[in-house]
C-alpha cells in the first residue's frame, strides 16, 4: 500500500510538471529590473501567472504593460517582514496559491575594503540580500508544505565561491543565500518542494550602478565582452522549474564564457617581510 501510494504521488507530481508551468503561480522580487524583470517574462512565456514584486511602482506598471493580465503588481519592500506577510496574505484569492518563489531582489553597495567600508552600507546588503530572502521565503513556504507543491529558487552569485577585493559583505551575504538554500533543501526532503540557488558570474543589469553609484563607473565595471545577460539567467531559471519534478537542482553556477576564477593573486607592491 506503502508503494501504491508513493507511485500515485509521483504521478501527480509528474502531471503537474509538464512542458509548460501553466496554471503555476510565480512570486518575483526584484522585478523592476535585471534578472528578476527578465525571469517574470520568461516564466510568463513558460505559462506562469507571476506575481512582480519590488519597491518601484513605476517599473512595475511598465512591466506588466509589456506583460499582460498574466502578472499582478505588488510594490514591496522585502526587508519589511510586516510588510510582506501583510501584502501576500492580502493579495486576491486567484493569486493566493504560489507555488513557485524567485528570490531576485539583491545588490551590494559600495566598492571599498574593510578597513575602509560603510557599516550601513553593510547592513543594507545585509538586510536585503539575507532579511529579504528569509521574509519572503518564510511567508510563502507553509502554504507550498499545506500543497505538498512548490520551488523555491534563489539568486546567488559566483561571488559566494570566489573571494575578491571588496567583495567581503556582499559576497559574504552571497555565501548565506547558497547555504540557507542547501540546508532548506534539506529540511525539505521527502516534500514535493524544490530549493535551488542559481549563482550567476557578472551579469549586465543595473546591479554595477547601485554598487557604484555613477553610470560611468558601471559602464567601466561591465566593459568586458561576452558578459550575462539579465535573459541569460533567467532562461537557466525557467530550465530548472521545466525540469521533471524528480530532478532538484541543488546549486547551479554560471559565468560568462570571458571570466575565469581569480583574481591576480600576488600583491606585488608590497614590502618584503622576514
């Protein structure tokens, strides 16, 4: 009986993921731009009704103009943890079933070293990076338990993997999303639920600019061939949500053919010490 019933579930997980998401409903933070704008189209095109959430109504309206009635805005900021469990439990009962989360909302601000870094700037890396992660995910989550149905999918960074000169908060923030997304997977086994961490190298969106603060100094940051597109991700995004519901991409890192994986690992300007 044991068996029947677990084949029976696997049937019915497999029904449910078809070639298309249709009829699955996306929450995507970040949408007013870069990955999480791109990912929403994408799921959208995928069959998605999806959910666009982020703090700029304006982007968010134009963006649901390109998209249709298959999205609905919701201006959030996910660092409110009120705030985000009073949005989604308010939101229309057609839209209340999420069954897919795309944790995009993310940046790192400032480009100094420790000795010479912002603490704000660190706690603002901190609390959406991290708190917003975790305020969405711990809203959402109970309901794809109660469903026994559902992916959770969060942007990392490559630079989680690979320390670099003033990447420390950032890339230190990158490293929580990774393993937070590991260990909920964990927590997750035997559920119909699936956690992935997508971890992409440089990606040309908005991301440079913010960190920077100046438009000059990102189109420094991203003068490079080859590099990510926003749609790039967002297509490796849709792929793991396609996938049959026994597949569980854990962690997927991704670079742009032109990078590689160091930095130059000699400070050669430095004294010579005994």
């Amino acid at each position: 009986m044991a068996v029947k019933k677990r084949l029976q579930r696997e049937t019915n997980a497999m029904t449910k993921a078809s070639a298309t998401a249709r009829h699955r409903i996306a929450l995507v933070t970040g949408a007013t731009s870069g990955i999480g704008a791109a990912t929403a189209q994408k799921l959208v095109e995928s069959g998605c009704r999806v959910i666009l959430a982020g703090r700029r109504q304006d982007r968010l309206e134009a963006l649901r103009s390109r998209i249709g009635d298959a999205a609905y805005i919701l201006p959030l900021d996910v660092r409110d943890a009120d705030a985000v469990q009073n949005a989604i439990a308010a939101l229309p009962k057609e839209w209340h079933a999420i069954d897919l989360v795309v944790n995009s909302a993310g940046l790192a601000v400032g480009s100094a070293a420790v000795p010479k870094a912002r603490l704000q700037d660190w706690r603002t890396i901190v609390e959406t990076n991290i708190n917003g992660m975790l305020n969405i995910t711990h809203t959402v989550l109970p309901g794809m338990i109660e469903r026994d149905f559902g992916d959770i999918i969060n942007i990392g960074s490559i630079a989680a993997n690979w320390p670099y000169p003033s990447g420390n908060v950032y890339g230190a923030s990158k490293s929580f999303v990774k393993q937070f997304t590991l260990n909920l997977r964990a927590d997750l086994q035997g559920s119909n639920i699936r956690a992935t961490c997508i971890e992409p190298g440089t990606t040309e969106t908005e991301f440079a600019a913010v960190r920077i603060g100046s438009q000059q100094g990102a189109q420094n940051f991203y003068n490079h061939p080859n590099l990510l597109k926003a749609e790039d991700v967002a297509e490796i995004i849709a792929f793991c949500v396609l996938l049959p519901r026994r597949v569980n991409i854990n962690t997927l890192e991704v670079m742009p053919i032109s990078q590689s994986f160091g930095f130059p690992p000699f400070a050669d300007d430095m004294q010579v010490l005994d």
